[in-house]
C-alpha cells in the first residue's frame, strides 16, 4: 500500500492527476447510486436538467447528508491529506450523470472558479458569476495550485462513455490564456490520456489542469460525484460556500 501510495502521488504530481481503482466497494457504490435517484427530487435550484432528465446537480456537498459522509470518510481522506495535510477539508460537491439521453461534451479547459459566500473584491479573484444563487469566482493560480479534485465514478466508464481526457502536465503553468489553451490542445495525441476508470474507482486532479471530454457513444450511464478540496481558508474576509443553518431549515432538506 505504501509503494502505490508513493506511486499515484507521485503520478499526481508530475502529470496533474492519478487514477485509482476499487476505492469503493460495490456494496458502497450501489447505496450512492441509490440515494443519487432522489437527489433531484430535493429542491430545484442547481438541478441541471435535460428534457426532463437530470444531468448534474450543484451544491451537492451541502445538500445531502451522505455526500457529505462521503467527502469526510477515511477513503477520501486517505487521499487527501498525504497532497494537502491534515486539517483539509472538503468545500465544493458537483453531480454528473451523462447517459445518451443527456449528451453533452466539453472543450478542453480549466477549473478555476470556487464557490463563496458573499462576494468581496479581493486582488486576484475575479471575474464573478452567480450560480444557483451561489457567488462564484476564479481564484488565482496559487490557491488553485494548493486545491485537490477527487471524482467518484459510480459506473465504469470505458471509452463510448464520454470519458474525460486530460492534458498531462498542463496543470504545472498555472492560468493558461486562449492561447496558450490551444497550443496545449494540439499536442493531445502526444499527452492527452482518457480517464478509463472502473465503478468505485476516482480520478485524483489537480484543478488547473486542462481537461475536456466527448460525449457518449454508447448506453448506460456516467456517474461521478466531483468533490474539491482545500487546506486553508480564503483571503481577506472571503470565505468557501458553506448555508447558514436558518437556510438550511427553510429550504427543508432532508438530509440535515
């Protein structure tokens, strides 16, 4: 366990990401794709929704009492904090399921936007979005650098899933321009890899490194729980997205 712990951490650091397999066991990928039938089912805001199909969900960390189980459990944290110390801790869940009827794909980019709670003009965030009544903001390059990704797949997904493809290296020059996009996105078929990752297995990334990915070929579905991780808090009075317990009382949610 400790030659591949070394081996995926080493794997994260020079190329941006790891895959690792059977991080879950069956058992536990079964209940989250149970629960994952009635996340939609909880309040509409954040729920992204294709001719009546769900396929993604916002805010999923502090919508679902299991998510949140599952962010904080030894599995993931056994992942986290040997990259980011003890005290990281999880700020951001997002849900995707891509099936045929809920196609899409994705050019190649970056992850740089984090979730707030109220906007504040600090030096070096911006530009903001809202979504789902949520601030968003791009953050700079350093704190993106000292940020995790773990991607729970609950599916296998092969290559006619849409699987997503990853520029190895790309994440180690920070911000990347327009340019400086397509200049990496030409050299994909030298150092372009896609994520081929089994039921219960995760995909460990590092934000800034550029990914896309192409829309499914084949039936069945694709889907991953996105969970972002951090090890200290925002600048300047900024602080990560977290509801007050008034709001999460009035909305009814279930899970809290």
């Amino acid at each position: 366990m400790t030659g591949r712990k070394l081996e995926w951490v080493a794997s994260l650091n020079r190329d941006g990401f790891a895959i690792l397999d059977r991080i879950l066991t069956p058992a536990r990928v079964a209940d989250l794709i149970e629960a994952s039938g009635g996340w939609s089912l909880v309040g509409r805001d954040g729920v992204l929704d294709r001719r009546g199909e769900t396929y993604g969900i916002r805010d999923l960390l502090w919508r679902f009492l299991d998510v949140k189980v599952l962010a904080n459990s030894p599995e993931l944290m056994a992942m986290v904090e040997p990259v980011l110390g003890r005290g990281a801790f999880a700020v951001r869940g997002l849900y995707f399921d891509k099936t045929p009827e809920t196609n899409w794909n994705l050019p190649w980019h970056q992850d740089p936007t984090v979730a707030v709670c109220e906007r504040r003009e600090v030096e070096g965030f911006g530009p903001w979005t809202l979504k789902a009544g949520i601030p968003h903001v791009h953050a700079p390059a350093d704190l993106l650098g000292r940020m995790l990704t773990i991607r729970i797949h609950l599916d296998e997904c092969g290559p006619g899933n849409g699987p997503m493809r990853v520029l190895r290296g790309s994440h180690a020059y920070g911000k990347l321009s327009p340019g400086q996009v397509a200049s990496w996105s030409a050299r994909a078929g030298e150092i372009g890899q896609d994520c081929l990752v089994p039921a219960g297995g995760v995909v460990i990334m590092r934000p800034l490194i550029l990914h896309a990915s192409a829309s499914s070929t084949g039936p069945g579905h694709r889907r991953v729980i996105h969970l972002e991780y951090a090890a200290a808090e925002l600048p300047e009075g900024l602080s990560w997205y977290h509801p007050s317990f008034e709001a999460l009382k009035e909305s009814g949610l279930r899970s809290f």
